[in-house]
C-alpha cells in the first residue's frame, strides 16, 4: 500500500495531526461544558441566595403585616385620622420592620394615610388600584405580591385591619419593602 518511505512518514504525520485535532476539539468541547456547568451552578446558588434573602427580609414584612392587622387602636386611627398617632405608630416602626412604604385604606378603599421613608413621592399613593388589587383580595385578605417602581422592585403585603378579637375587617393595610431598603439583590453578569 505505501511503498515509499516518504509515504508513510506523511501518512504517520497526517494520523498524528487528525488525532491532535480531534484530541484537541474533544478537550474544547469538555472545558466548554465544564464552564457551562460551573456558570449553571454559580447561577442556580445565587438564585438560592437571593430566595434565602428574599425569605429573611419578608418575614419582618409578614411579621408587620400580621402584628398590625390585629389592632382596635389602628381602626380608630382610620375613623379619625391624627398625624401625630400615625408618626408614632406607623412611620417610626418601619425601620423595625425593614419597610419602606405603608398605606392605610378605608372600608371604601379611599386611602387614609401613606407613609414611605424613600422620598419617593410616586409612592404616595398604592402604585395599584382597587381593580388590581379586588380579584386578590376576594381571594385572601392577606395577600403577598411584587410589583415595579421607579424605586425598583417592591414587595408588597396586604392585610385586613380587624378588631383584635377578629369580629370582622373593614379597613385595608399595605405594606412594602424594596431593594432600597433590606433585600440585597444578586445579579453577576456572565
């Protein structure tokens, strides 16, 4: 088959230059796929990281959301409203409770009071209104949502205010925490 000496050296030449390239695409290919199992994985425990913190910094806002739903003195803060009380009562609790907006609705969902500690005058008012939030709210008087702000991404809570021994809700609170104020978002780019 190769007769001359010069033909099988370029044959034997040729086989080890396939075999190179072939060992080499093969290397490639593992690296690449390591690095994608690496980038998956670092991915995958930043999400679980960021649910961790998610978790952590929402159970100041359940906590909140419960703590105050339960509360005779609220209802009558909401019957007749006093800036003052609500100084007190309201907007100094927030940093207790990594919050950072709480709005107070009547029976009729007009607001009554709001209080954000962003100095974020679009958060004045729910960024929802009673539409958005009536599907939810005939479901489940507390709910828990996320919703986009010109200050990022908020977390919202929402609870009945009822006499504290339960006999009935009529009024509304929601409450908020943002990025801005206790979650640590994640983010790394690849």
């Amino acid at each position: 088959m190769f007769k001359s000496i010069q033909t099988k050296v370029l044959f034997f030449l040729v086989l080890i230059t396939v075999a190179f390239l072939l060992a080499a695409f093969y290397q490639y290919e593992s690296q690449k796929l390591s690095i994608n199992e690496i980038i998956f994985q670092s991915i995958k425990d930043e999400r679980a990281r960021f649910l961790k913190s998610l978790s952590i910094t929402g159970k100041n806002l359940e906590v909140f959301a419960y703590d105050y739903s339960y509360w005779n003195e609220m209802i009558d803060f909401l019957n007749q409203p006093d800036t003052a009380w609500a100084s007190i009562n309201v907007d100094d609790v927030l940093e207790t409770f990594n919050s950072c907006a709480v709005w107070l609705f009547d029976s009729h969902f007009h607001q009554v009071y709001s209080v954000n500690n962003l100095n974020d005058h679009s958060l004045n008012n729910l960024l929802l209104n009673q539409l958005d939030l009536e599907p939810e709210l005939s479901r489940s008087p507390f709910n828990h949502f996320f919703i986009k702000s010109n200050s990022g991404l908020i977390e919202i809570r929402t609870a009945p205010i009822q006499f504290e021994d339960s006999s009935g809700s009529r009024l509304l609170l929601v409450i908020s925490s943002s990025a801005n104020c206790g979650i640590k978002i994640f983010s790394r780019s690849f």
